[in-house]
C-alpha cells in the first residue's frame, strides 16, 4: 500500500508538489560575475559560478546568524558569507572554512547549507528542489541545431506558472492584445492541430509573408511546443533565413508569483534579424501581455474547478497544455507514493 503525501490532496496541491520537482531556471547565464539571489517556491537560493566555471545553487541563508550569501563572495569551489566569513562548499553545501576558528577541524559538523541540482541551458541556471519527476527540458527540434542565445530581461508577474504559459502560447488574443507589435491579425482561429505525447503538446501554424510586419522574413513554419510545467517556444522555420526562437520559462517564486525568465535565439548562420532585434520585438509583445495577464482572477489555473470557465475550439492548445501538467501531476503523486512505500524483499 503506498500512502499519498496528505489524505484528500487538492489538485492545487498536486500541482504545487509537481513543481517542486520540476526543473525552473533561477538566473541568467550572464549575470554570473556576482553571486544572485533568487527564491523558488518560496526557497530562497543563491546562485553563483564558482572558481572553476560551474554554476552552482544552494540555500541563501547562512547557518551561522542569518547573513545573506548572496552578498557574498566566492572563493574557488565555494561562497563566502559577507558577515563572518564563514565559506560553503557550492557542489555538497559543506561549510569548508570558518576563519575565526584556530583550529579548522573544528568546524561544526553539521553548519552546512542545503545545495541543489544547476545545470546552464537556453542561456540560464536551471535547478530543482527535489527529485525531478522529469529531466531537464531538451526540445527534440533543437538538438542537432547550433542555436545562440540571448537571455533577456526576466519579467515579474502576479500569476501562476500555468496562466503564464497558457498566455504565451494561446493564439486568440493576438488581435486583442498585440494590435500593435503584431498589425491587424485574423480573429477567427482555424482548427488547429495540437498533439500532446505524455508531458509534452506540439503545435504547428502557417505564417506567410502577407501577414505583415511579424512575417517580415518570409514565410515560415512556426512549430510551438509546451512542456508541462513552465516550458513554451515558438520555433520559427523561415523558408530562406533559416531558424530562429522565442522561449518562456516562468519560474515560480511562489504559487501565485512569478519569474519569467525567456530568451530568443538564432540558428549560427541565420540569415534574418539580429539577435538583439528579435528580442526587441519580442519583449514588445510581452509588455503587451503583462498588463492583462497581471490581472487574470484567480491568478493560477483553476485546478479544482473553484470558478467556472468555458472553452472553444481555440482554446485546444491550452486544453491539451493542462492535460500535460495534469499528467506531471500525476508522476509526482506515483513518485511520492514509490517514496513512501516501505521497500519489500
Ligand atoms: Fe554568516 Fe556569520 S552570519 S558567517
Ligand atoms: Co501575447
């Protein structure tokens, strides 16, 4: 018999579990010079590179009397509190040095801090506070292609990792929302053709150059992909430039808050816009996402269906999107009962 982690657990709980084993990013790749703070699912983290290169991300708070590590400094394979110097190994969060001490066998044994999973991918540090129910995402259109990325400005918003993605990646609001960054674009959504295969939802849609400003390289092929929890792109096959992206990755600081970090990137040898010019036009779009996605009610998807909400035929992608978290949710809940289960001969 395997005992679930509460009695009757609400999907919101199921949901919120999900993610703590899931992986988030919690800072850019370029702001590594210093030490950054960061909070995930209310964990407050500090992540740095340390002396040999690799990212590291453990607890932010010093054992010894509170200091913040993220002010502090590194020094080789570990980070040093700003308050009394006391130094935390960054691969197993051991404390390795506390320089008051004469004799340094005399180390607390157990002043450690808690230190997590980091893995660079997509231009940003990705971490998990438990046992990840999946791995890291690794989009199966972009493994033999050489993208570059440009990480951009990650962007606070007061929803729920779900609604963010769900807003990335819905289709109907473009004439609403984005009349600016994006011209006049049809109301009526054509059927769409969403495939959903465990965790994962692909999509596919035709985008040809009459469309206007947002096509201005040509026809292309866009291919979105979803993977639940906070993974969304938009790959763009452009017939002559080649390939570029746009990915959302909003990281939960708490169930109803997020970051979302996101970036673009271009094939090597993409013959189209700069780097620098997709992500301008791309946070163009976001910004005008933020001011109505800042006050959706309730602020996360309704798991537990505690207000009514209706669908159409659009809204597809979104549907098969919540069926993928549901999915997670349900390998976290068999994981957590694996855990729990007494081990038998
Ligand atoms: Fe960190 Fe004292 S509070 S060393
Ligand atoms: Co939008």
């Amino acid at each position: 018999m395997s005992t679930p982690a509460t009695a009757h657990p609400t999907k919101r709980d199921q949901a919120e579990r999900a993610m703590r084993h899931s992986w988030f990013p919690v800072a850019r790749s370029a702001d590594l010079e210093t030490p950054q703070s960061a909070v995930l699912l209310g964990e407050r983290l500090v992540v740095f590179r340390d002396g040999s290169g690799t990212a590291r991300v453990t607890a932010r708070r010093c054992p010894h009397r509170g200091a913040d590590l993220s002010q502090g400094v590194v020094n080789d394979g570990s980070i040093g509190c700003p308050y009394h110097g006391w130094e935390f190994d960054g691969a197993d969060g051991t404390c390795t040095r506390v320089p008051s001490l004469a004799d340094q066998s005399r180390i607390p044994s157990r002043a450690a801090i808690r230190a997590y999973p980091a893995v660079e991918r997509f231009g940003h540090v990705w971490t998990v506070l438990e046992k990840p129910v999946v791995e890291l995402y690794d989009p199966v259109e972009w493994r033999d292609r050489d993208l570059v990325w440009l990480a951009a400005d990650p962007l606070d918003s007061p929803t729920g990792v779900a609604a963010a993605i769900e807003n990335f990646r819905d289709v109907a609001h473009f004439p609403f929302v984005h009349k600016v960054s994006m011209g006049p674009t049809p109301e009526v959504v054509e059927p769409l053709e969403v495939r959903r295969d465990g965790v994962d939802v692909f999509m596919e849609r035709r985008l040809d150059a009459s469309s206007g400003d947002w096509a201005a390289q040509g026809d292309c092929l866009m291919s979105y992909h979803c993977s639940a929890p906070g993974f969304a792109s938009i790959s763009y096959h452009y017939e002559q430039a080649g390939l570029r992206v746009v990915a959302g990755f909003p990281s939960p600081v708490s169930y109803e808050q997020v970051r979302i970090f996101w970036g673009v990137a271009n094939e090597r040898d993409f013959k189209g816009d700069s780097l620098e010019e997709c992500l301008r036009v791309e946070e163009m779009v976001y910004l005008e996402d933020m001011p109505v996605v800042e006050h959706l009610q309730p602020r996360e998807v309704p798991w537990d269906a505690e207000v009514p909400e209706f669908s159409v035929p659009a809204d597809l992608f979104t549907l098969n999107y919540r069926r993928a978290f549901g999915e997670l949710m349900n390998r976290t809940e068999r994981l957590l009962a694996g855990e729990h289960t007494p081990a038998r001969n």
